[in-house]
C-alpha cells in the first residue's frame, strides 16, 4: 500500500496551512489556518473493509518545565513521547483520497464536534484535549484534525507521521469518545496493510528563519 500527499513531500517541512500554530514575529505564536493535508493512497490489499488515519508527532517534551518559557530551552536530549493530532477511523474501504480541509478548516477554540465526521467516518480526541485541560478559554474535547503548535523554544524540529492503516473490519470495535492510543490497540488484529509519510514542523525561528517571511 501507498500512501503520499500533493500538500508536501515525504520528510520535508510542511507549510504552516497545515499547522495549529505559526511563526509570529511580535507574539512568538499566532494560529494558522489548520487545514488538514490532502492524503492520497492506492495498492490497497484484498480484503479491506475500511481505513484508519493516525497523526503523531514523536517528538513532544516529556516534561513540560522548559516549554515556551522565556529565557529558557528546551533541552534536544529531554526524553520524547508521542502526540496524537489526527484519530480517524471508519473510512469507507473504496475511498482513495481525502481533500485538503475536508476535516479541519481553521482553529476552534475547546474542539472540533465528534466523533460523527464526514464520509461516514467518526473522528477520535487528539492530545489537545489533554494539552489545553486547565486552560480557562480553551480547554474541552478536540475531536478529529488539529495540526502542529510544537514549542516555540525547543531545540529540535519536530516530526509529524501521517499513518494509513487497512483493517479487515468495516467498523472499529470502540464506541463512545476514544484516543489514537485506544486505536492504536484496537487495530492489533486487524491491519492487512499499512502506509505511512512524514512532514516536520517548528515554531523556532533559529530552526527555520525563512518561514516568518514565507508565511505572513
């Protein structure tokens, strides 16, 4: 199985229309316009009833003491985890192809509606649920597409693996709200095929000094 995007290319910078979060010359961070990529994906295996599209970035701060703190850095050697920014699952099996902001079209304050999504599907709660918990103006359940608002002070660019996974099942066996951890272990069994691409990402203008300019 194959899977790529026409929105970047495997393992190059992806553009900050595709991001949570941009370069902000004044405010460091200001929201972009968070549209999920375009997915195209073909030699799919007999026997598929339906697709899963999981997004994790494996590069997020186990500890969050350093994170966006002035004067401070986040550390490369700091142990890493991942981050989940898409939950997707129920994809019909004769889809070859999602449009670009067909699930996500901007940033909305406390999520995304879900889990009932376009095509059929139904759409999981990314980590920004977890990330914005205690945060007064945005805390609540983000379902399905929120894309990359990394550190704007860590050391590292981060990696963002958009992963395809053909299942033998038309409807994965979880109900109600559920995590891309919880996918995770609910495809065990079930994956006839798998594909994945990477896109990297930073808010660190030392990391990227172009993308201030590129993006206003």
């Amino acid at each position: 199985m194959r899977l790529w995007s026409e929105s970047f290319s495997d393992g190059e910078p992806m553009p900050a229309r595709y991001a949570f979060g941009r370069i902000d010359e004044r405010r460091r961070v200001g929201l972009a316009d968070n549209l999920n990529p375009q997915l195209s994906w073909d030699d799919v295996p007999p026997g598929t009833r339906s697709f899963v599209v999981l997004v994790h970035d494996y590069d997020v701060p186990s500890r969050g003491d350093d994170v966006n703190q002035e004067g401070r850095e986040v550390p490369a050697d700091l142990p890493r985890t991942d981050f989940f920014h898409w939950v997707l699952v129920d994809l019909p099996a004769d889809l070859r192809a999602i449009e670009e902001g067909e699930f996500s079209n901007g940033v909305k304050p406390r999520g995304k509606g879900g889990p009932h999504a376009a095509r059929g599907a139904r759409q999981g709660l990314n980590d920004y649920t977890v990330w914005f918990s205690g945060d007064h103006d945005m805390s609540g359940q983000y379902f399905g597409y929120d894309g990359p608002c990394p550190p704007w002070n860590d050391s590292i660019i981060h990696h963002y693996v958009f992963t395809l996974y053909a299942l033998d099942v038309a409807r994965l066996p979880l109900e109600g709200t559920f995590t891309g951890a919880e996918v995770r272990r609910a495809i065990d069994k079930h994956v006839l095929a798998q594909a994945a691409f990477t896109g990297t990402y930073t808010l660190n203008p030392t990391l990227a000094p172009t993308q201030i300019a590129s993006d206003e």
